[in-house]
C-alpha cells in the first residue's frame, strides 16, 4: 500500500499560546480516528522554525549550515505524518481535516517498514 507524507505549514508568527483547548481535543481524536483506521504510521510536530539549521551543498563540495528554515518564505514547516492509504484521494481526505495552516502531501516513492 502506498505511503503519502503530509507536511503541515504554519505562519511564521504562529503563537503556539493561542492553541485552544479544542483544537487539541479535535487533533487527539483526528489521531485516534487514523490509528483506529490504521493509516497513520507517523505523526509529530517540530520545535519553532527559530530552531532550525539548514544545510546546502556548495559547489566545491563542502556542506554549508546556516540558521534558520532553508526556504524564503512566510510559512514553517509545522509537523509531519506518514499515512499508510490505498492512494492520494484517500490520504487528502484524511489530511483534510487536519489543517491549520497550509499543509502538502506527497507519496513517499520509496518506504521501507
């Protein structure tokens, strides 16, 4: 069965502190639900976009690091899932209902379980 990737986006001025109560509760039972479905292989969010380092290969083959999120962009990477789902309709209706920013999602080519 082919893997799909949905990489979720958020704003680079997302204040984790207006999280509420409810979106938590709505994203522990979207989890529930794709766990209980058996589509989810991985879920998880990552630390603030402020954290990250970026790398980048040089054309005299060195590997340069710098600060920050690679991409120019207004958006972060937020987290990430990996869904197990008979194809990418499936995976978008699952990945549709957990949007809070922006999201992608893309099949994995190649997984090894």
């Amino acid at each position: 069965m082919p893997h799909y990737l949905v990489t979720g986006f958020l704003p680079d001025d997302f204040d984790p502190s207006k999280v509420t109560e409810k979106m938590i509760r709505d994203i522990n039972v979207l989890n529930d639900e794709m766990e209980a479905a058996g589509v989810r292989v991985l879920g998880l969010g990552l630390s603030p976009a402020s954290s990250a380092k970026s790398l980048r290969a040089q054309p005299d083959g060195k590997v340069r690091i710098t600060d920050g999120p690679y991409v120019e962009t207004k958006e972060h990477v937020g987290g990430l899932l990996v869904l197990k789902t008979a194809n990418m309709d499936e995976a978008l209706a699952w990945a549709r209902r957990g949007v809070f920013g922006g999201a992608e999602v893309r099949e994995i080519l190649r997984y090894n379980e």
